[in-house]
C-alpha cells in the first residue's frame, strides 16, 4: 500500500464541490468543502448491537506483541459512492483522552491512573483490496478483519501500535484516488471520516473485566473452544 500521508494525497475530482454530506459528519475540513465523490457518502456500521452491547460493559480489545485481531470486527456498509471511482479505505485510532487507566476490581469500575503514556506511533491501516471501484466497495459489508492491534512500539509488520491501559476512538476514512496531476492541493476535499461512539475501547493486555470476558466468548465464533468447556480462557 502507498506510504501512510499518501492516503488523503491520491485521489481526482472534477465538478465543484457539494454541500453538507449527508450521514454522519466527517472530520477535516468540514463537508462543505468535500468533493462530490465523497461527500454523500455514508457509512453503517454492522452489528451495532452488539457493538452497544459491549460499549455498555466498556469494551475492552486486547493487544499483544505478535499482534491481536478485533472483536467484534470493524464492519461497515457504504453507500453514496460514485460507482466508476476509485476509492481507497483505510482506518487509524486516536487517543479518547490524555490519561492512563487502571481497572478497580472492587467497583468494577476504570479510574484514571495518571498522565498518558507517551503517543504510540501514529499509523493507519489500509484496507487490502484497496483501491477499488466505489462498485465494488458498496456491493457487499466492507470487513476490516486483518487489521491487528499490538503494543509493541518496534512492530514491523504494520499493525496498529497502541498503548495498554489507555482508550482510543477507531476512526474510517473514505478517500477519494483523484486522478489530477495536482491532487495533492485538493486532498482535504478528497476524503470524508467517520466514526462510531460505539466502537471505542481501552486497550488492555489481559480482559480487566469478567464481564467482557463472558460476552467475548459467547458472541465471538472463533471462542467456541471454551464455550464448550471451561467458561474461564
């Protein structure tokens, strides 16, 4: 994949720009200023229940050094894409705060624990059948199920790094691959984010909460090693 701050640099767009977008609002530059082959793009995030289910609990994801998959994965359904366009997708996460947490087991409850940890190194992850048609993206759920999460600040394989202990908000970013030999001077118009109150989580090392644990391997398909044997992992 191109080089991270290539992302909002591809992209062309002829026509003026459009309004408001439509959906959920985008961060940047404000959509007015959005090129229309992405401002009318709205993205649905899937299984939101059971996203709302595990943000009630407060959603842990685990990180590791090897680097760990998310559950419940980053799923979206896109819609008010130009067909014809091509279309990169990628995803980064940012710090919710700039504070360090703690897990109180007597109040089953995050207590801040003092100042965040220096920012892990910022990265994002591109989708791999990116770039494609805004066809093919709106055909079917767009599954960001290869994107791991790691805590490890050396990783080379690409993962996203994080700090343990800390809460982050995932972000998704539509870009638009504009084709002009100067789309480096309209790559604010070319992209449009969103993101998801529902999706955000502390990065833990090990599940803090009990709770989480049980939710994770009765809804995760992959856990069903446990389910059929000691509750416990």
């Amino acid at each position: 994949p191109p080089h991270p701050s290539a992302a909002f640099l591809g992209g062309p767009g002829e026509g003026p720009p459009c309004g408001t977008g439509l959906g959920w609002a985008g961060e940047g530059l404000g959509t007015s200023s959005k090129n229309r082959r992405v401002c009318h793009a709205t993205a649905r995030l899937e299984m939101g229940s059971l996203w709302e289910e595990f943000n009630r609990l407060g959603t842990e994801m685990i990180v590791t050094k090897a680097g760990r998959r998310m559950f419940p994965t980053f799923q979206v359904k896109l819609s008010g894409l130009d067909p014809l366009a091509d279309y990169v997708l990628l995803m980064d996460f940012i710090p919710l705060d700039d504070k360090r947490y703690r897990y109180a087991f007597h109040s089953s409850s995050w207590l801040a624990a003092g100042r965040a940890d220096p920012a892990a190194p910022g990265r994002v992850h591109f989708h791999p059948d990116s770039p494609a048609k805004g066809a093919q993206w709106m055909r079917q759920i767009v599954s960001f199920d290869k994107l791991k999460l790691t805590n490890n600040l050396l990783d080379d394989n690409g993962h996203i790094i994080l700090n343990s202990m800390h809460r982050y908000q995932p972000r998704f970013h539509v870009v638009f691959v504009d084709p002009r030999r100067d789309s480096e001077r309209f790559a604010h118009q070319n992209f449009k984010s969103f993101s998801f109150p529902e999706t955000q989580f502390m990065a833990v090392t090990a599940y803090q909460n009990h709770r989480i644990t049980q939710l994770k391997i009765a809804s995760n398909p992959f856990a069903k090693g446990f389910r059929d044997g000691d509750p416990e992992p």
